[in-house]
C-alpha cells in the first residue's frame, strides 16, 4: 500500500500514534501490522464504527481498543493518550463541515509530542495546480450530498495549522489524486 510506504518513510521506528476517524479499521489493521515498532490508538466519531475496528484489529496487540471521538469535542474525552509522536487522519476533511478541520489542527497541537507530526491523506484542492476531472466531480457529488462538505482547499487547512504552530513540512503526490501531507509541531527548543 502507497501510504504505508510514505509512513515508513516519516515516521521513526516506534512511537505511539492516534488515529484520527479510524472508519472500518481497515488503515488501523493494516499499518498497525506493519509498523510494529508503534502503538496504535484508532478512534471515531461514530460509534457504530469502534465494533468494526475491534474487528479488524482484535488480533494486533500494539493496536490499543478504539475509543469514541468527535473531533469537535471540546476538550477531546481524556481518555485518549495526551501525548502522541504521531497523528494519522485519512479521508475525513472533505467528508465534515470545515469546523472539524479547525477543530483538528488545535487537537493535535494540544496532543502531539514537541517534534511530533500529523499526518493528513486524502484529495485537496490546491491553487496553481489544476484539479483532477476525477476530483472536481467528487468534490460536486460531496457538496450535494450535503453543502457542508466538499474537498478543501490546501491553503486555507495551512492557514488552520499554522495558527496552531504547524507547519506543513511534506507534501506527496499519491494515486488517484490524493495528496498525503505531513503537518510538523515546532520541536519546543527550537520556539525562539
Ligand atoms: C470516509 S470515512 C474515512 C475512514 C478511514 N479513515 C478511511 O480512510 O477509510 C470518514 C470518517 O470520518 C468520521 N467522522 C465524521 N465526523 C467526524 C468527527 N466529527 N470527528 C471524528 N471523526 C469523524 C466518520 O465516522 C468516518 O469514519
């Protein structure tokens, strides 16, 4: 799978990672067999989807049980791990309201360790690059199945994160017009 080989390549040997809408658990299943140096803590907003990831990774033991997770919670449940080395959230920014991207990026602000990375996967829009047929045509089937969703544009996520103090330190052209990017946390001896 593409991703994983971008995650070996971020990500160091071992840390604890938080999933980020884990879905099915399928990503969870996947690279939680792979990257075995790493803990695994998926979460969703819905929970008829921890069942689902309990399923898929019932069988891992560095992948922890899934826990419930709105993104828009203020402050996120304290059961999650309050300080992770990596974030991972595939597929969900073009499928919520803009209000959970605003609502990432101050989560994983609050949860990342200094040095620590969130990782983001999936279509954006992006100016100076022309769209994909393929992603216009998701992003206008998203916005009428609610007008609340639709595929985000690159440099308004930035401007989110930088508020935040992330930056966008990696940006990989995937298949299918996916992007995956990789948003850095300042390490704290490195803040002026
Ligand atoms: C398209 S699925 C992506 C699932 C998985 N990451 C994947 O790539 O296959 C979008 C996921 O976002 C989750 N989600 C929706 N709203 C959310 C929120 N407010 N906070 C966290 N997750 C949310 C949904 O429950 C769903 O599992």
């Amino acid at each position: 799978m593409p991703i994983l080989a971008e995650l070996k390549r971020l990500l160091p040997p071992q840390g604890l990672m938080l999933e980020i809408a884990s879905g099915t658990g399928q990503h969870a299943a996947h690279f939680g067999a792979e990257l075995t140096g790493w803990r695994w803590q998926p979460t969703d907003f819905d929970p008829a989807s921890l069942p689902s990831i309990s399923a898929w990774c019932g069988d891992l033991a560095n992948v922890l049980p899934p826990l419930r997770l709105d993104v828009l919670t203020d402050p996120w449940p304290c059961e999650l791990p309050h300080t992770v080395d990596a974030m991972y959230c595939a597929n969900m920014l073009h499928i919520v309201p803009w209000a959970c991207t605003a609502a990432l990026m101050p989560g994983a602000a609050r949860q990342l360790s200094s040095g620590g990375v969130l990782i983001t996967y999936g279509p954006y829009l992006e100016e100076g690059v022309p769209t994909a047929a393929g992603n216009l045509e998701f992003d206008a089937d998203l916005r009428s199945r609610n007008p609340a969703f639709g595929l985000r544009q690159l440099s308004m996520v930035e401007v989110e994160a930088l508020a935040v103090g992330l930056h966008l330190q990696r940006r990989v052209a995937m298949p299918a017009n996916n992007l995956l990017l990789a948003w850095g946390r300042l390490r704290a001896n490195s803040v002026a």
